[in-house]
C-alpha cells in the first residue's frame, strides 16, 4: 500500500525518464567474477540412547567457556560430515535431557539437518555401517533406527515435545525413614495435575511462566529405609527433577509435599520417549 501511495505521488513524465520503456540497451559487458555452487542440506534421523551421567546433549559452554569435551550431537555428527561430506550440522530432537541423566530403552528421536553435502545417495546397507561406525566409536551413546529423511518428516518429531507421553525411573531420597507402606499411596495416583514455575536452574535461559502438566501414573519400588525408586509416566515437558524435590514451591503439589517430608532426587533416567517417529528398522 505504501508503494502504490509513493508512485502516485511521482509525475509519468519523471517515472519514464528514470524508467524508459523498452529498456536502453546496456553498454557494458556482464563479467563473471566468481560462481559457487552448493548442493541442498540433507537429513538424517533416528533414535539415541545415552549411557554417560557426564554428557550433554549439545555442547555445554557457559559464559562462553566449554565444560565438557563433547556431546551427544558431536558424537554422532562428526562421522556423518565426514561420510557427506558436509561443511557443517544442525542438530535437533524431541526434547532433551540432562547432562546427568540417562536416556534408555528405544531412545529419543533426533535428526541432523547437514549442510552442503557433497555426496548425498547412500544404499540402506551403507547407513547400516554408518550407524555401526557410531556406535563402535563410544560407549557413551548408541543409535538405532538411522535413516534418510526430509525436511517435512522432521515435524512428527517435533510433535512429541509437547503432545506424547514419556516414561522415567527416578531413586528418590527422604530425609525421614520410611517403609514400604509409607510410599505405596503414590501407586494409586492418576492423572495428578501439577502447576511448575519455570524452575530456577532454566530460568536463565526460558520465560518465566507456570506450565500445568500432568503426571499420568506412578510407580514405586521400596529400597531402603531412605531410598525408593518412583517410575513416572508424565505428560511430555514435565520438569521431574523438580516434581520430586518441590523447587522450593514453585512446582505444586510435588513429592515432597504428597509425603509430607524433605524429598530428593539422586539418579533419573528416561525409560521411554513415545514418538512413532522416525520408523522402525530391521536389524
């Protein structure tokens, strides 16, 4: 609108003379200076699972120093740039975990985006020995499911950040002693709704916000008087660290307050992200 306002305001004898129609013939010759040809990024995806309590998922740098040596994106895409020979990666998955917990079972989904590939057509058996060479090159992390993929399938993934479910096994602290019969009320809970503040270890880096999330079912194993392992199955985005331990109130109800005692979180690994994506290999 503001264009066509501008060009009315301009008089056809001053537009014609700035802007002859046909144009003058040009009265220099175009020279090539330089030509870059680059090939479209390709897509690669599948399923990881971390074993390392020690390892991030991206690279860890906080005011602007690196703490870790390495991460779960680097150690897969390293040999992917190699083998396609790409000058650099975007790594991406459905959700993510901490440095400190691990990811079991079929693993959680990811895709690495590379960029200017210079070899792009793989036969399905050369992925199949792509994904052994990662696997063979660390005992960190492993990959299944390793394939091929476009840009539009990346999507399912990103559906499962918010909309699927996830399962997780956590060995819980108290600081009163407790039996077995002290714990085994959480096993009748269902579809526990929880209101989370944004929790005060991400706050420098996500809105400050209170997220309501569900906890679908628990589970609980008694250990010893101060120790018992919970088995959640959650809404996907829940904070369990902070489900657990309260977060100084700011998530609510949480296991603490449900047992009315101090409660904390020692170890937690994820058991299962539910995301049909990306599809299932034969081995």
């Amino acid at each position: 609108m503001a264009v066509m306002k501008a060009l009315n305001k301009i008089k056809e004898e001053d537009f014609c003379r700035q802007f002859p129609c046909p144009p003058n013939s040009p009265k220099a010759v175009c020279t090539v200076l330089e030509i870059e040809c680059a090939h479209g990024a390709v897509f690669v995806a599948g399923r990881y699972n971390k074993y390392s309590r020690t390892l991030p998922q991206t690279p860890w740098i906080i005011d602007g120093e690196r703490k870790l040596e390495s991460s779960v994106g680097e150690l897969i895409s390293g040999h992917l740039l190699t083998v396609f020979k790409a000058e650099s990666f975007n790594f991406s998955s459905s959700g993510r975990e901490d440095v400190d917990v691990r990811t079991l079972g079929n693993g959680r989904p990811f895709a690495i985006e590379l960029v200017n590939p210079h070899r792009v057509h793989f036969t399905s058996q050369e992925i199949k020995e792509l994904q052994q060479k990662i696997n063979n090159s660390s005992n960190k992390i492993q990959v299944r499911d390793l394939q091929l993929v476009t840009r539009e399938a990346i999507g399912h993934m990103k559906e499962g950040e918010e909309e699927k479910t996830k399962t997780y096994s956590a060995l819980i602290w108290t600081n009163k002693a407790i039996q077995k019969k002290d714990i085994e009320f959480l096993n009748d809970i269902k579809d526990l709704k929880i209101d989370q503040k944004t929790p005060l270890r991400v706050l420098h880096r996500r809105p400050l916000a209170v997220r309501t999330r569900l906890i679908h079912s628990m589970e609980t194993c008694y250990v010893d008087e101060h120790h018992f392992r919970l088995y959640l199955k959650t809404q996907a985005g829940t904070y369990i660290k902070e489900f657990v331990h309260g977060d100084f109130g700011r998530t609510k109800p949480n296991i603490g307050s449900l047992m009315n005692m101090t409660a904390d979180i020692l170890e937690l690994d994820v058991e299962s992200v539910d995301v049909d994506w990306p599809p299932a290999l034969d081995d």
